[in-house]
C-alpha cells in the first residue's frame, strides 16, 4: 500500500502540506479545527495509521499540561465550589481545549504523511525542498544522509526493557548504535520522484488559499 500511496503526490508536496498544516492551525476557527480534525481521523482510518495512536500516547501528558496551564493561567470565571484558592478559569479549560487540539491536528497530520511515504520517498521530498542550499554552498546531500541514518538508526530494534539499570541502559543503547552501524550501507542512493499533475493542483490550491487568508487578516 506505501508504494501505491508515494505515487499519489511527491513527498516534497506532501512535506510542504504538513507545513502549512501547522502554520494554518494557528489560525483556524475551533468549528473549522474539529472538521479538518475529523478529516483526518477518516484519512489515518483509510491508511490504516497506527503511527498518530503511538504519538498521541507520547505526548499525553504535554496535552494534559497544556490544557492545565492555560486553564490556571487565564483570566476568566472560577469554576464553582473549588477546594483550593487558586482555581481553574471556564476561559482557561477553552483555550487550553482549543490548543490541545491544535496539537493534536498537527499530530494527526504528521502521522499521515510518515504513513503514505517511505524513508527514501520523505528523503527524497527533502531533498527536493533543500536543493536551493546549493546555491548557498550548504551541503543539502549531507543533511539528508545524517536524517537517513538517523531514521535507519530509530528502525533498529531495542533491546532496552523496563526496569534496567542505567549502566544496563547505557550498554543497550551502545549495542543499538553498534548494530545499525554494522548494518548501514556505506553508499546511500535516493531516487527522486517526478511531479505529476496532482502536485501542481495541489501547489495551486495552497497558493489560492494563502491569498484568501491573507486578504482574510487584511481586511
């Protein structure tokens, strides 16, 4: 199914929708939030999107702070019969609500495009997107090797349990770099995907909607 997914859009497309993904959530109305959220919840259910529940069970306690500082830290009305002296606002649980799932839009996103794109198709979109380095003498080749490594670094299986010691911890962790040293290539090729139609309706569609927003907080 990856393979037929890659072939949909470029990854550099794909990329460039999870940026402006997060650069819209920040400004979306919660109505418009809670339906692109649910668009998404539908897109992790069709790719089969495991990834977003594993993120999701990372960052629960973020969540929860998140939604606890705002809800001590905004003005507003106190909740009624509260123990304690200082108190959570109505206006706080809102905001502090409305960030969350902010974060978690942006999460859901994130998951659907580490689900629909391969290692070597998201290396390639990078690719793609650093290529103008060049013409400022960075070595975008090089950044994408390290993020390669990295990520065939993460794939390898841990040998770390619950429990252990931190000299045994230390000793697994070395094991881990050991192993995907040993197993890496020493040559990596990345073959970079052509733009098809559907990316330049898509480029399209966000030029189009960067200008409606943009006469949106003009006006």
């Amino acid at each position: 199914m990856t393979g037929e997914l890659n072939s949909v859009l470029h990854p550099s497309t794909k990329v460039i929708l999870v940026i402006v993904l997060a650069i819209a959530v920040q400004a979306l109305q919660p109505r418009v939030l809670i339906l692109l959220g649910l668009a998404l919840m539908l897109l992790m259910m069709q790719f089969h999107a495991v990834v977003f529940w594993r993120m999701l069970r990372r960052t629960r306690w973020l969540l929860v702070t998140l939604i606890l500082v705002f809800a001590f830290t905004t003005p507003g009305e106190y909740l009624p019969n509260w123990p304690f002296e200082i108190g959570p606002t109505y206006e706080g649980l809102w905001s502090g609500a409305i960030q969350a799932g902010r974060l978690t839009v942006m999460l859901a996103g994130l998951s659907v495009l580490l689900t629909t794109t391969d290692r070597e198709n998201l290396i390639a979109g990078l690719l793609t997107l650093l290529y103008p380095l060049k013409y400022l003498k960075l070595p975008s080749e090089r950044f994408a090797a390290r993020l390669w490594l990295t990520l065939h670094y993460v794939e390898q299986p841990s040998s770390i349990k619950p429990g252990q010691r931190l000299m045994d911890r230390l000793a697994a962790f070395s094991s881990i770099e050991d192993a995907s040293t040993q197993s890496a290539p020493e040559t990596i090729v990345v073959a970079l995907p052509l733009f098809t139609w559907r990316d330049g309706l898509v480029v399209l569609g966000m030029i189009i909607l960067g200008l409606m927003m943009t006469g949106f907080w003009l006006s």
